[in-house]
C-alpha cells in the first residue's frame, strides 16, 4: 500500500460489470458459465421435486397466487383454494399427505390445512412476490402453472446471486480462477438448491447481498457515490428482515473505512500494489461516508419498523394470534453463545437431511470460511495480507458473523415472545462476505486456484445426480 499527500484523481464511474474490455475475456465466459449452470440446474430440478419445501412454500404460493387481486396478505387472511389444491396434490416433502383430494371438492375444510387454514407469510412485505408473479407471466402464458413458473425464476435469482457474487470477488482483485472456484461452491451449496428451485423469500438474499458488496467496493474506492446503498439496503430490507445482517455488514466497513488511520480515504485501485489500494494522507474521518453508513443502517432499521406497522394496520378485522407452543427453549445466555457461531460453524448449510453431496460441500464450505475470515481479520502486514483487505473485509465480516445470530434472536423474541433456534439457511445472508474472506485470504497461495476450481466443478456437477 502506497501513501501520498497528492490530491486524489477523479476516477470514472465503473459499470456493474466493467471487468475486462473485451466481452470474451475469461470473466465474461466466467459469468456466461454460472448462468448456463444455473439455469440447467433450476431447469432441471423444479419438475423433478414436484412436493412443496417444508420452508413455508405452500403459504409463499398462496401470497404469489394473490399478488394480482390483493397485493399484500394479512394476518389472519386464510389461504386460498389454488395453494390448498397444490397442497394437497403436491404435498410437502418430508411430510405425510395434508389437505383434500387433488383437484376435487372445494377445500375449505379449515382444520386439514397448516396454521388451521390461516396463512403464514403475512410477516413478509410484498416484495419477492411481486417481483417473482411479474417475471412468472410470460411462463404463465404459455401454460405454465403458477407455482412452477414461479419456481422457474429461480434461475434469474440463482444466475444474478452467483454472477455478482464472482463480480465481487473480482473487485476484491480475487485471481479469476480462484472467483469462479468459490462461485462454483456456492452454487454446491444445499442452500442455493432450496432457494432457488423453490419458492423462497431467501431466493434473492445472494444477489441483494453481493450487490451490496459491490457497491460497498466502489464506494470506499471513490467510483461510485454511497448513497446508492440507501435503496438497496430498503430492497434488502423489505425481500426480507435478515437481510439487516447484509446491510449491518457494509455499513460497518464504510464506518471503518472513514475513521480507522490505516484504511480511511480510499480513493483509487492500484493493481501494483499487495493492498490493490492507493491511500492519501490522512487528514480526519471523512464526515460524508459516516453520515452515510449511519444512514444506510438507519434507514434500513425504520424500513423494518414502518413495515412492522404497516403489517399491524392491514390485520385482517377480528384477528386473534394464535397461541404458539412449540416448546421453544429459553433464551440463556448458553442459548445467544449458540447462536453467535451458528452461521459460521453451518457455512452454506439448509437445516435439512443431506446426501453426500451436500456435506462435502458444506464441510469445505465451512472450514475455507473459518480458516479465511478468521485469517484475514486476525491477520498482520507480516502474512502478507494488507490492512485494508483485513479492515475492510475480513474485520467487518468476522464482526457481523458473530453478532448476527444473537441479535436476530433477541430481536425475534421481542417481536414473537418467544425464542426459537435459528435455521441455517438464514446464514446465506453473510454467505458471499464470508466466501470472500476465504477467497481473498487464500489468493496470496498461488497453487491453490486450480486444485479448487476442480474441487469446486466436481462438487457442481455432483449436484445434478
């Protein structure tokens, strides 16, 4: 990292993804190759798994199938008769038949139906759905029912997640073979098959995450203006409440970026440089990138609230919550340790019985995770990691990671009254900064790349059988 009291050049604006000039070079086929995957995958795998995911997709169908008519669904709404015949025609994998006859009767026998024939997905703003029944339509047309043309554009959120994912890295100055190697793990893992093959609120978590990154990057880089993170972060916010964990995440490595002595005022890249970072003297905090870190974690905050209170206004008339006793564990101080390592000891992981497949990947996922964030963060100048890779990426994620799972489940508690474990699968939300952290930290070995992109391609193509 080089040091100098000259005035910072204006850069230009980059594109999303300006990676090389020529639309051949290997990051361009990189990201034609994990689009072509994963829409083989989404593809391929929807009319193979014709039963529901036990992750609440039967009320997600029931909210996609009423977009049209009502836009929002509300507490206490009961779920209507096309997500009940699919229902009880599909089933839920895991689980005994629920419902009537398939494609027979009127199904309003209340009792036969999850949640006594309530819905569920009333905690979610209408986001997702929207934006998954408007890109379902043309597959609509022509014949296509609703579920599985919903199901279908799972190869967008599948394609865009891994796409920004690889282009992050390689903003990080991530070596292209190494990007694509841990894009290919990601795509492995068991939770990028039950989010994208599924409906799922967690289907654009990787996208909005990596997205976010990227913007982050530029950012601290002096290429793009912070302020772009503000609607991100509402999106984010609104597709889904875990997502706070994203937007916590690059609001802190903005934060640090403006005070910290040793990375702050960030103003180009320098492919010379180790640190791939040119930094001008420091001359205090710059007070607009912490406004604006402040602000993206605000703004997110009140996003959630005001949904929460919009959620209360629309209750339908009469509601009563239903009490819930699922025999929930108390919320100990044993219990928010628990969580505080639950997403970095599950990296990529669903919560659900796996083949071999799935293991492999999640055990390789998890231990690159750990070894790398926990390198980069802990590391010094002597390992050959920067200050600023270590303050900007491997700090802030490391940080996050940790306070994440407790916060959520403190958070929930507040909300619900009660504490559950946390799922797994909401670990995909700090899936792409965690993947980074390794990818960055292993980029000083140099013979590392090809060995993992082979492991990585294996365990992609293993995923297909």
């Amino acid at each position: 990292m080089t040091t100098t009291s000259a005035a910072p050049r204006k850069l230009p604006r980059p594109s999303l993804f300006a990676l090389r000039p020529s639309w051949l070079s290997l990051d361009s086929v990189a990201i034609l190759l994990l689009v072509l995957l994963s829409s083989a995958f989404v593809i391929s795998e929807v009319p193979a798994n014709p039963a529901f995911s036990p992750f609440d997709e039967y009320v997600y169908a029931d909210y996609l199938d009423k977009v049209p008519s009502q836009l929002v669904v509300r507490a206490g709404d009961e779920t209507g008769e096309l997500a009940r015949n699919e229902l009880s025609c599909r089933g839920v994998r895991f689980f005994e038949t629920i419902g009537e006859s398939c494609n027979a009767g009127t199904h309003d026998r209340d009792e036969l139906y999850p949640y006594a024939g309530t819905t569920a997905a009333d905690i979610y703003a209408p986001v997702y759905f929207v934006a998954t029944w408007t890109l379902a339509q043309p597959l609509v047309a022509t014949g296509v029912g609703l579920v599985d043309a919903g199901r279908l554009v799972g190869v967008l959120w599948l394609s865009l997640g891994l796409s920004l994912l690889f282009i992050l890295l390689r903003r990080l100055r991530v070596d292209k073979v190494l990007a694509l190697a841990s894009a290919l793990l990601v795509f492995a893992a068991p939770v990028s098959f039950w989010n994208s093959t599924y409906l799922s609120t967690d289907a654009p978590t990787l996208a909005l995450s990596a997205a976010m990154g990227i913007l982050a990057v530029d950012a601290i880089r002096g290429r793009r203006s912070v302020w772009w993170l503000v609607p991100v972060a509402i999106v984010a916010v609104l597709t889904k409440v875990q997502n706070l964990g994203s937007v916590a995440l690059v609001a802190l490595a903005i934060l640090i970026a403006a005070v910290h002595p040793a990375v702050r005022d960030v103003v180009r890249a320098d492919h010379d440089q180790p640190d791939d970072l040119t930094v001008r003297s420091p001359a205090g905090p710059r007070l607009s990138m912490v406004l604006a870190a402040c602000a993206i974690a605000g703004v997110a905050l009140v996003t959630q609230v005001a949904w929460l209170a919009v959620r209360a206004f629309l209750r339908a008339p009469g509601y009563v919550a239903t009490p819930i006793d699922f025999n929930n564990p108390d919320l100990t101080p044993a219990a928010i340790l628990g969580e505080a390592f639950r997403f970095l000891l599950n990296v990529g992981d669903a919560g659900v019985d796996h083949d071999l497949v799935d293991a492999v990947t999640v055990t390789v996922l998890t231990a690159v995770c750990i070894t790398g964030t926990l390198g980069l963060a802990l590391s010094s100048s002597a390992t050959g990691v920067g200050p600023v890779r270590r303050w900007l990426v491997g700090v802030p994620t490391l940080v996050t990671a940790l306070i994440f799972g407790p916060m959520l489940a403190i958070g929930s508690h507040v909300i619900a009254g009660y504490y559950f474990e946390l799922p797994t699968r909401y670990g995909v939300v700090l899936l792409p900064f965690l993947v980074c952290c390794a990818a960055v930290y292993f980029t000083r070995v140099p013979w590392i790349r090809f060995p993992a992109l082979a492991l990585g391609g294996i365990l992609a193509l293993a995923t297909f059988l």
